[in-house]
C-alpha cells in the first residue's frame, strides 16, 4: 500500500500499525515530513514502513501498488495523473475527500472508474467526508 502526501503520516502510519503484515511506503515530497514519518516508524517498531522522499509521478517502483491512499492532494483526474505510475490493473486508488466531488466524478479519465465508496464520520467534526474508490476499468 502507498500513502501519497503522506504528511505527517496520516493514514499511513495508523494503517501500518493496524495490518503488521502488509508492508506500507509513506510519500511525501517535503523532506521534513519524510524525516519525521521514518522516525516515527522507528520509535514505533514498524518494520512494515518505508518513508520515500519523492513525487509520486516521479516514482517507477518495481512492481504496482495494490493499493494507494490519497488524502486531499489534488481533484481527482490530476491526482490520478499524479499517482499513475505507482499503479497497474488491479490497482485501488481510495482519495479522501470532503463533500461528494460530482464534478470531479464526471471528468474522471479513463480507464478509471467509480468502484465504491463511503461516508465518513470524524470524531468532532461537522464537516461532511468521504472515501471514493477508483479502479481501472
């Protein structure tokens, strides 16, 4: 699983802490943010956790991601552009986003498409969020 914009770790190293067995690379292009998600991982034991210092677009890993995590980096048709080399056929793309992006759905490039989706419900926040999850068609 790759966590783009990684941050400060956020889903990435929760995720990573939750599915000891699956193995998690942490991006992010802010140097900084990279040091502290590596110490992070460190101070927590998480061998399942690789902080990269990149672009995502920039990447050409060996094999695809099953799964990549995008949390508010771009509307969806440039961010898909963005996260395209990290993905192959069977790849998930879950971009978290706050109110449902209808125009965003409607100008999704192909060969994605609208594979599922859900409500999300953040602890003292009023603010609508949701998960939406893309596939190659």
């Amino acid at each position: 699983m790759a966590d783009v914009g990684t941050g400060a770790g956020f889903p990435g190293l929760p995720l990573a802490l939750c599915n000891p067995a699956r193995q998690f690379t942490l991006i992010d292009s802010t140097a900084k943010k990279i040091r502290f998600v590596s110490h992070a991982a460190q101070v927590l034991g998480l061998t399942n956790v690789t902080a990269v210092h990149a672009r995502a677009e920039s990447l050409h890993p060996e094999a695809p991601f099953d799964t990549v995590v995008v949390r508010a980096l771009a509307p969806l048709a440039q961010m898909l552009a963005q996260v395209a080399p990290l993905c192959g056929t069977q790849s998930r793309v879950l971009a978290m986003k706050g109110r449902w992006p209808t125009e965003e759905l409607a100008a999704l490039p192909a060969p994605w498409r609208l594979a599922g989706s859900r409500e999300l419900s953040v602890p003292g926040l009023a603010e609508a969020r949701c998960v939406i999850v893309l596939a190659s068609a």
